[in-house]
C-alpha cells in the first residue's frame, strides 16, 4: 500500500448502491457520532494517545511560553537594572526552552504519531479488507475494481491520517491556545478579549470556504477517477486499440478527461492559497491579530498601565495564540472533508450486503456429492429472471453437463453451487442439507473449479498450484501428474518456482494446466468445470480434456460447455433456454427427441440449420 498525492488521479468509483453520497449535510452532531465509531481503534494503542494528547501538548504548550516571558523579564527587569548575568540566563533559557519545545513537538511528536497512524492503519486496515472480502457477489459485481482498490488504498491512508494525525493536532493545539490564553490574561485580559473578537469572523468565513472547497474537492476526485478509468480501460487491452486503429481516438479521449481534471485541480489548489490567506495564522488573521495588539497595547503604554515588556510577550504570545487558532480552523475543516471518507468506511463496515452465514453451520462429513435443485428462481436484477423454477439432480459421482444459448443462465447455476448467491425462490440441497444451512467454508473446501479464462496470481508455478489449500504432498504429486504440469514444467529451469508473472509467458494452454493442477490438488468432491476449453487451440483443448477426464473419476462433477462432441459421455445433460430446462437426458436420449440440443448438435456438427433435412 502506498501513500498517494492530493493531485493523482483516484481509480473510478461509479455512483452505485453501496457509495455513500457525497453531498449529504454534515453537522457537527453528526460528525460527532461518527468520531465515535472510530474511538475503539484508539483502544490498543493508550500510551501513544495519552502521549500525544496530553503529555506531549502540556510540555510544549509551557515550553511555548517560555521565550515570551524570558523577553518581558529582559525588557523589565535585567536591562533596566543593567543584569547581564540575568540577561545572559533569561537568554540561555528561552533558547533551551526553544530546542527542547521543537524536539518534542517536531521529532517526539512526528515518531509517536507516525507510529499511531501505521498501527491504525494495520488494524483498521485488516478488518476493512476482511469485510470486503466477506461482502456478497452483488457487492462485488456491482462495484468496480478501481473504486475497491481505492476504498482500501486511499481511502484507509485518509481515515488513518485523520486519526493518528489530525485529531491528535486538534486536542494538543486546543491545549496550547487556551495555555497561552491564560498566560496572556494573567499580564493583561484586555489586549486578549479585543484581539479574540475576531475569531468567530474568521470561524466562520473558514466555514464558508470549506464549503465551496468540499464541493471542488469532490469534483477533483471525479475527474481524477475518469481519467485513471480511462487510463485503464486503453492500457488494458492494446492490442484491441492498436488492430483497431483507436490511438489517435483514445489520446483525444484521454486529453479531453486530463483538460477537465487540470481545471478541478488548479480550482482545488487555488482554494488552498485563498484559504491560507485568509485563515491561515501567517495571513490576514496575523494582520488583523498584530494591528489590533498593537493599538491596543500603545494605549496602554501611553497610559502608563502596560510596560514594554509586557507588551513585547502579549505580541509574541498572539502569534503563539493565532497558530493554534489557524490550525484549529483548518484542521476541523479537514475533519470535515475527512468525514465524506469516515462515512464511505463505516457504511462498506455496515453493509448488509453479505452473504447470512449460520452461526453454527452443518458440516457434511463425509462429503458424499449429491446437488438438487428444487424449483430455483434468480435474478440478478428484481423483475429480470434469470433462472425460472429450475429443478434437477446430480447424483454422487455423476457428471452432468449443462449446455443451451449463450446467457441463458448456465453460469448462473455454478454460482449458485458454490453459494455466491442465494436463490431467490426454491432450494439447492447438497447431500439431503439445504445449502444455506451449510458451514460455506467447509463446504467450498470440497470445491475444485476451472474457469474458461484460467487466472493465475503473482507468485512461482508452485505458489499457483497451492494456492487456498495445504494438500499432502500425495496430492500435490497426483495433481501435477493428473494435468499433465509435470510435463510442461520440465522445459523451465527454475521447475516449479519459476515465475508465473512478470517472469513467464504462459500459452492458454499452459495456464489451463496450472489453473486445472490447482484444482486437482485441493482433492475436492465436487467439479465445476466452466468452458474450460473453449479458448483453447484443438491440441491443447484435447490435452486438457484428457487431463480433465482423468481428474474426475470419483467426483461429481458439472461442465459447462458449448463443445457438444466433448460433452458425449457425461451421464446426463441439462439443456436451458430461457432461465427453464426444457430437456434432460444422455446424449443419445436428447438425439432422439428432435429438441433444442439436437438443433444445436446439427448446427455445431452437421453444420445445418434447424428443421433443414440432411443430404
């Protein structure tokens, strides 16, 4: 995870279910509420709090007058009694006060707060990314990978930034304006009370600005995210724009989403100087702050009811005052726009967007392999079904073959299988137990399942064929012998921790064997075998359904498949069309009843239309 600029562009986050809106009023009652989710990941880490809170601001907020005082005593006492002695110590003594307050606001304070913001950001990190991860596939079909990167990237970097960071900041610099307040009060209370009226003005043009800034921030993040999206969506697939001759097309796009982004950041950099002059302690409220001190402060003199002294610290001591005030104001205000993230992290904790798990799940031992389907109804969409009063069985052992169209919810039913969704109406059974009483974990355990597209992940051959199980090493052997990788991995030098990214340029073919490998090693009970060969040359796509033929024996396995030649000696085949199976039987069964599958056998392999006679 790395920390990212305020000016990079942020990965695309579509406006869906599960976003929070980002325009919602915000009120201090809120933001409250919201502070107090967060409090319990202060919890472990006390010492660091108490320390960064209390100690640390106390001792620099006595240190911070120090210097102010030292200078009133010279100006009053050691210069007009002609004391260098006094002098010299009062000096020594600001200057001492001066290093040790920045050693322990600056060193002491960046450490412990690095420190804080690291280890909230490893626990508060942690169970975001497990509840992500434990959120149900609408989540996860309806949200886009850059706006999940980005809630677990920048968006965490955010919410530990405003926990170790600035909510820290706020309590020490809240400590050390009302330390210096007082101080101030205790030499002279009326410069104080003139030179505080403006406070609330400054509150509240504060309040004003971050106002508008919260909206152009927001259309940064927009813009930025268009462009990362568009980005992403051209360097993805070059080979799609090069053979279509897009590139001409894709920079106009691309600069078109940049020119629209450069404006929403120079507006938010833009808000930032207008902000820092007039909020900021070394803007107008240091002008304003100085000149009224200074009026004051020369009435006083002149009246003879301040001495030089006196006047000299209540000036240093303003500034001293107008810092924390300055840092106060922003800081809140950063809460603020910090709370757009806070809000987004808590709603993803709360999201009733996962999969009801039983507290005490049934486990299947042994995992024997029956499913059944009893009049199963789905839909990804309400009032678009998918799948409509589907019912079949697949008995242990048995292979079973589910072929119809393209989108007539084949897929739909493997998903089904492995749980990544509940039906809307009807039961799944796996060995007489409804699915959703099942243990998922246990039950997925006894899962293998190779996909059409075979995916691999950053690591060595071997990395890939343990992945998610810890076989023996007799299941290890067979896996890699059954597919047939023991082979293949004989040409690389490395063997098994060859590289399979970044290292490694794996034909289909070879990527199927270390995606069918994986799936073999996890000894499962059940297959799911979905299109596994259909981007695949006739010789690798032969080799793998050997493979596949070998790995199944003792298993219950489903195919999908639009090779119907491949499909020949499954026990029974299932054929959709329109979300209902409208046939079932062997394929000799299904070659005799003059139905769909048989007018898909002729069109794939007689090459005829249906109801066309043959030669």
């Amino acid at each position: 995870m790395t920390v990212q600029a305020q000016s990079r562009p942020i990965p695309a986050r579509p406006q869906s279910e599960n976003q929070i809106p980002e325009n919602r009023p915000l009120s201090i009652a809120r933001l409250l509420v919201v502070l107090a989710r967060y409090l319990p990941y202060y919890k472990p880490f006390l010492s660091e709090i108490i320390l960064l809170t209390v100690l640390l601001p106390l001792a620099g907020s006595i240190l911070v007058l120090i210097v102010p005082l030292c200078t009133r005593l010279i100006l009053d006492v050691a210069f007009p009694r002609g004391d260098v002695t006094l002098l010299m110590f009062l000096a020594a003594a600001g200057c001492a006060a001066v290093l040790a307050e920045r050693i322990l606001m600056v060193l002491v304070r960046a450490t412990v707060g690095s420190h804080l913001r690291v280890r909230i950001l490893g626990a508060l990190g942690a169970k975001f990314y497990r509840n992500m991860l434990g959120l149900n596939m609408r989540f996860h079909r309806n949200t886009s990978v850059g706006e999940k990167i980005f809630r677990c990237d920048t968006d965490l970097i955010d919410i530990s930034e405003m926990l170790g960071i600035q909510l820290p900041l706020i309590v020490q610099y809240a400590m050390q304006f009302v330390v210096t307040i007082v101080a101030m009060c205790l030499i002279d209370w009326r410069p104080v009370v003139v030179a505080t009226l403006g406070v609330p003005v400054f509150f509240l043009i504060a309040q004003w600005l971050f106002n508008f800034y919260r909206r152009i921030d927001l259309w940064q993040r927009v813009t930025g995210q268009k462009v990362t999206a568009r980005l992403e969506e051209s360097l993805s697939a070059p080979e799609v724009v090069y053979s279509h001759g897009a590139r001409g097309r894709e920079i106009v796009r691309y600069y078109r989403e940049l020119a629209t982004y450069s404006v929403a950041n120079m507006l938010y950099w833009f808000m930032i100087e207008v902000s820092i002059f007039l909020v900021w302690p070394t803007g107008l409220p240091a002008i304003a702050s100085s000149f009224v001190i200074g009026i004051v402060g020369s009435i006083l003199m002149v009246q003879g009811e301040l001495t030089l002294g006196e006047y000299t610290a209540l000036t240093a001591l303003i500034v001293q005052a107008l810092i924390p005030i300055g840092i106060l104001i922003n800081n809140y205000q950063t809460l603020r726009l910090r709370m757009v993230v806070a809000e987004r992290i808590l709603d993803l904790l709360d999201s009733k967007e996962r999969m009801p798990i039983p507290k005490h799940g049934k486990t299947l031992s042994p995992f024997v392999g029956r499913i059944e389907f009893r009049d199963v109804s789905f839909s990804y969409v309400p009032g678009k079904p998918v799948l409509n009063g589907v019912s079949f069985t697949v008995e242990p052992g048995g292979r079973i073959a589910l072929v119809g169209p393209s989108g007539i919810g084949k897929s739909t039913l493997m998903n089904l299988i492995l749980r990544f969704y509940d039906p809307d109406s009807g039961s799944i059974l796996v060995d007489g137990v409804d699915l959703r009483e099942l243990d998922i974990a246990q039950y997925r355990a006894n899962i293998g399942m190779v996909l059409q597209e075979p995916i691999l992940f950053d690591g060595t051959i071997r990395d890939n064929v343990l992945y998610g199980a810890e076989p023996s090493p007799e299941n290890f052997e067979n896996a890699i012998r059954t597919s047939h990788l023991d082979e293949m991995v004989e040409n690389f030098p490395l063997g098994f921790e060859t590289p399979v990214i970044g290292g490694l340029d794996l034909s289909l073919g070879e990527k199927q064997r270390i995606s069918l490998a994986r799936c073999i090693a996890r000894d499962p009970r059940l297959l799911l075998l979905d299109e596994p060969i259909s981007l695949l040359d006739p010789a690798s796509g032969q080799s793998i359904l050997d493979a596949i033929e070998r790995s199944v024996e003792g298993r219950t396995a489903v195919f999908i498949s639009h090779d119907l030649l491949s499909l020949r000696d499954v026990d029974k085949i299932i054929v959709l069309k329109d979300g209902v199976v409208t046939e079932e039987g062997t394929h000799d069964q299904l070659m005799e009843r003059e139905g769909l599958f048989r007018d898909l056998w002729d069109m794939q392999v007689n090459r005829r239309k249906p109801g066309e006679e043959l030669p």
